[in-house]
C-alpha cells in the first residue's frame, strides 16, 4: 500500500493533474470517480489508484485491471480535488479520432467549437452534443485543454465515447462544404432567427468564445449566420446552453 505522498506514483499523479503539457507528453488523463471510471474501458487503463477505505469495502471490481494501487486515504485525498472523494481514480490513455473517420452518406450533425475557454463549459457542450446526436466535435486549437479534469468531470463520461478532433476550423469548414455540409455560425450581427432556418441534412453549428463570439476569419467561411432571439437587456447566453438550443433544434428537425 502507498502511503506518503511523496511516492513517485503520487508525484507523477499530481503531475498530470495539473500540467496540459504533462498529459500531452505521456498521451494520458486522469479521472476520478466510480461512475468515470467504470465507462473507461479497462484496456485503456494505465493504472488505478483505490483508497484503502474502498478497497476494504470490496465496492469496486479490480480483477480486469492490471496496474492497481492501493493508497492510504490520506494520500489519496491529496490527490482528488473533490469534496467528498469516492477513493477511485485512473490514470488511461486518451481518446482520439481523425476527421478521416467522418461519414456523410447518410446526413451528419456537426459541433465546432471557436476557443472555447471554460472548462465546464466545454465538458457541458461535449455532454449536450452526445446527447442531441451530434456525430463529432470539432474544436480550435484555442479552446481549453478538453483533457482538464474539470471537463472531464463535466463530460460526464461522453469524452470516451463522442468523436472529437482539434484542427483548424477555416480548413475544417472549407472541406465540409466539399462535402455538401452547410456550415451555420451563431451570431447576431447580419443573421437569421435560427427558428427561420431550414437546416439540412448534413449541419454544422459553430459555437464561439464566451466573450467574443466567432473569430472573423471562421465567420467569414460558413454558409449562414443564425441567432437565438432574446429579450430584456442580454447580450448573450452562455455557450453551452447557445449550443443545446440549436443542437436540439435541428436533433428534432
């Protein structure tokens, strides 16, 4: 059992925790949880880490997983930034997809997301995105690290199982169009009330930064720009209840 902080394990653990960099390097996430660790399959776990208070409990299944620590529940604290920490945590390699796995034959829905910032607003939009159908995410090489554990907590397990790909989204948009996908932007100035729409079989939305919407040159390349009607004095909504709107929008059309 591992029971000082100060282990090489724990210090790598904390390490990935918190450096983007790090995560990168070792091409691993961390998640923490019974419920997130559960939807990993165990072929992509690298190791697990369970409390001793868990492990005495006999809650959790260890016999599919093939590197299991047993840590002390002080030291296994130090490692969750939760509040009342479940005593399971997993480091796993990380998902990845290419645009090349993209098919059109049948329709597409498509998010793509311009610098995306917050962290839970980005695990939302993936959670909402799986959940209103969307075939695969396409994000900017400016949004949030989509490995942060507060987007993967917010994810709520969607991160294993909906397509994501970062990449340029002027390219992206450009090749979608050869594909007959009509490319919608939300924005307020020169655009249609998204209810107005008749959107295609083959969409996609564009979401943009929490404060400065859709960069220009991204504006610039899609088909049609749409907006959500508002009242009062609001500006804006939040991006991730902007994309549940029109995600759900065209999930019913």
């Amino acid at each position: 059992m591992i029971s000082s902080k100060s282990n090489a394990k724990i210090k790598n653990v904390k390490k990935l925790l918190n450096s983007a960099k790090e995560r990168r390097l070792q091409s691993v996430l961390v998640i923490e949880g019974l419920r997130l660790v559960r939807e990993a399959s165990p072929e992509i776990c690298e190791q697990l880490f369970l409390s001793e208070s868990l492990s005495k409990a006999g809650e959790f299944d260890t016999s599919l997983y093939k590197n299991v620590e047993i840590v002390s529940d002080e030291v296994f604290r130090s490692l969750s930034d939760t509040v009342t920490p479940q005593g399971v945590l997993a480091v796993v390699k990380q998902p990845s997809w290419t645009l090349e796995q993209l098919s059109f034959e049948n329709g597409c829905r498509l998010l793509l997301l311009d610098d995306i910032q917050d962290p839970g607003n980005l695990g939302t939009i993936l959670r909402t995105a799986e959940a209103a159908g969307v075939n695969m995410v396409i994000m900017s090489e400016g949004c949030a690290d989509i490995f942060n554990p507060k987007v993967i907590r917010s994810t709520m397990g969607s991160i294993f199982r909906l397509p994501f790909v970062t990449d340029d989204l002027v390219s992206v948009i450009e090749m979608l169009k050869t594909e007959g996908v009509t490319v919608y932007g939300a924005a307020l100035e020169g655009s249609s009330d998204y209810r107005e729409v008749e959107f295609s079989e083959k969409t996609a939305i564009v979401i943009g930064n929490e404060g400065n919407g859709i960069s220009g040159n991204v504006l610039n390349a899609v088909n049609e720009k749409i907006r959500i009607p508002m009242k009062g004095q609001i500006e804006s909504l939040n991006a991730a209840v902007s994309a549940a709107i029109l995600l759900y929008h065209i999930y019913e059309d």
